[in-house]
C-alpha cells in the first residue's frame, strides 16, 4: 500500500513539475571516467543540464541532451540564453546566487534567445529566482528545491554556525569535529519524520523501486543507508568544493564553490562550444529511434533503477536501442540505488566490459555521496 502511493506520488510529481534545479551527479567523477575528446559524440539525460555543460569543457564534438520531463531542459535552456547574451554576471546572479531583485527584466532580455516551449515554462515560472519572502532562492524550488528547503528550515533552526563552519572546513579533522556536533540535529525527530513519510522521496527524484533496492539490499534498510551516506561524504570527502551540499544547506553557491559553468574563466569557451549542444524532450529510446548514429558515449544518470522494476520491457528496449546506435568501445555511465549490478538483465551484461578498479575508487570520493553504485561499461 505504501509502495503505491509512494509511485504515485512520483509519477505525479514527475508528468507535472520540474523536480532537479541542479545536477545530483558528480561531473568531476564523470569527466575521468568518460575520457571525452573532440570525436566524441554524447547522449546525456539532462537533468537540470549543470553537467551537460560541464562535459562541454572538454571539447566533445556533439551532446544530445535528452530528458523526459521538458521542465528539465527548459532549466538547459535557460542557462544556454543567459550564456549566449554574454552576461556572466547574470547567470551567476540567477544560478550562482538563485536569484536577482531584477529577475524580470534579466528574464526579457534573454527570453528571445529561447525557444518557444521553453519562454512558455518559464513565463509563468519565472519567479523562482525572486529572491524576496520565504522562497529566496531558485534551490529552493521545485520538487527537490521543496524538500531541501524544508531540510534548510529543520536542520538550521539553531544550527546554523555548526552546519557553517563545517562547510568552511580545512581538513578531514576539522570536518569529523563538526560533523560529530551536527550529526544528531541531521537525524532530529523532525528530520527523522520527514523522511519515513510515502512521498517524501518522490519529491527528490527517488522513485519507489530505488526505495525498495535500498531497503531490500542495505544491512539495516533505508535509515541506516542515509545515515552511513551523509557521515561518508561528510567525514571522508574534502568538503571545501563540495557544491552539492552547499547549495542545498545554504541555498546558494559561491564563486570558489560552484559548478564549472558559473566559473568566470570557463565562460567564453562554453558560450563559443554551445551550439554544440541539442536538447531533445523524450526518453532515452524515443531518441536513438528518431536520431540514429554510432555515438560514442552515454550518460544515463539512474534512471534505470526506475525501469527494471517498473517496466522491464522498457529496460530491454533501451539498451537494445543503445547497442543499435554504439560502436565498440562505446561508453556508458550510470548510478544505482543499489551496491551492484544484480538489476541489469544477463543478457545486457554479457555484451559490455565493465571497470569496477576505475569506478570503485573514484565512488568513494564523490561529492554527492548518495548512490549505491556507480558503473562504467565499453560495448565489446
């Protein structure tokens, strides 16, 4: 019973609201292991398209951004026109700050370089970047926005200095110092409620089959698994360029804690290399149908946990289509809820080499911290 309403919630949330206003996926990790190059061809789930650009720095040829949610590239989409006005300090202002008193009047002057679905989105959301009242920020919108604002208001409700000066930590010392302070109000009986309840997880993009992988394989089931996930990356991964958990404590990022593209020196090249970026509103397979090719690299984000419990049929589809549309040697990037591969058909695995000695290490150092597994896969 549970179960059903937790994927309701979801599917509601998902056919009607953007759900990530940033990336919840390590690109420094990504960028290693993806190895991209000027032949490279990418096909990325956009997200909120933080890291579509931040694989753009390294000079792939062509990125087909695809995401099924068209919130999602609108979010694409508006960081594209604020790159092609030339106005660093705008997009930083909106996407490094969340928000700018003159909102509206930077919103029209860049609403020309938007498609029309995308000036349609924001027409009317525009105003997630005001950053008066009690929503002062862009991060604090949306369905993830939603949940981490909540997340904000529990956990700094008298603990704002601790949650601060861990933040601003030095070392792995000083981190385990402040974090041995901040960790009993991270689990407060109010955080504590708010992540037992059904939809809880939906609103931050975790759908019930991810849920249950956690629970069925993780010693001691879902609390245990964010427990151990949040001392991980907060005692064991230098926080000082953590952004990820910037952004979500504090709401806003910094010019020395930010992803690549709100960093003033990558600002001229990504504004050169953009129109090498498509953004496509589709699943993964709706695309390679209609856009066929041999690409070279996939970005797949975890979706997948998603269709092997939900939709198998959908599963095998995709990586048949996949495997249509590669060449070998292809690479394919994805995360799991789960701690292996057990959720990917037999038959899947057997046409790809995978490369535990290269992601093993690199999972234990990302600055998200929230996924089971991370896998890189060359077709054979």
């Amino acid at each position: 019973m549970v179960s059903r309403l937790q994927q309701k919630v979801f599917d509601l949330i998902l056919n009607n609201r953007l759900i990530y206003n940033t990336c919840w996926e390590d690109p420094r990790i990504d960028r290693e292991l993806l190895q991209l190059g000027p032949e490279s061809t990418v096909v990325a789930i956009t997200s909120a398209g933080c890291n579509v650009l931040d694989y753009l720095l390294d000079g792939p040829a062509a990125i087909k951004a695809v995401d099924v949610n068209f919130r999602q590239n609108a979010v694409l989409a508006l960081k594209m026109a604020l790159l092609n006005t030339g106005d660093f300090q705008a997009l930083f202002s909106l996407f490094g700050r969340g928000g700018d008193p003159g909102y509206r009047d930077i919103y029209f002057s860049l609403r020309p370089y938007l498609p029309g679905w995308a000036q349609r989105f924001w027409d009317e959301k525009i105003g997630y970047f005001n950053p008066n009242g009690v929503r002062r920020s862009f991060y604090w919108r949306g369905a993830a926005g939603d949940f981490a604002w909540l997340f904000h208001r529990l956990l700094l409700n008298g603990n704002k200095d601790e949650a601060l000066a861990l933040l601003e930590a030095g070392s792995l010392t000083e981190q385990n110092r402040f974090y041995e302070r901040l960790e009993p109000h991270l689990f407060s009986r109010g955080i504590n409620w708010l992540l037992r309840q059904p939809g809880t997880m939906a609103f931050i993009g975790v759908p019930t089959p991810q849920m249950r992988l956690i629970e069925n394989h993780y010693p001691g089931g879902f609390g245990h698994y964010v427990q151990d996930k949040m001392r991980q990356v907060f005692t064991e991964v230098p926080i000082r360029d953590n952004y990820f958990w910037r952004v979500y404590l504090n709401g806003s990022y910094t010019a020395d804690c930010c992803p690549s593209y709100l960093v003033p020196g990558n600002f001229s090249v990504l504004r050169q290399r953009l129109d090498r970026i498509k953004v496509h509103t589709s699943t993964v397979t709706e695309f390679l149908q209609a856009h066929p090719g041999e690409y070279s690299h996939f970005v797949l984000l975890d979706h997948q946990d998603w269709l092997a419990w939900h939709d198998t049929a959908a599963l095998l589809e995709e990586w048949r289509q996949i495997f249509r549309n590669s060449r070998p040697g292809t690479r394919i990037l994805f995360r799991s809820a789960g701690p292996d591969l057990s959720f990917l058909p037999e038959t899947v695995k057997a046409k790809l080499r995978f490369s535990p000695e290269l992601t093993q290490p690199l999972h234990q150092q990302d600055r998200v911290g929230t996924y089971g597994s991370l896998h890189l896969a060359e077709v054979l």
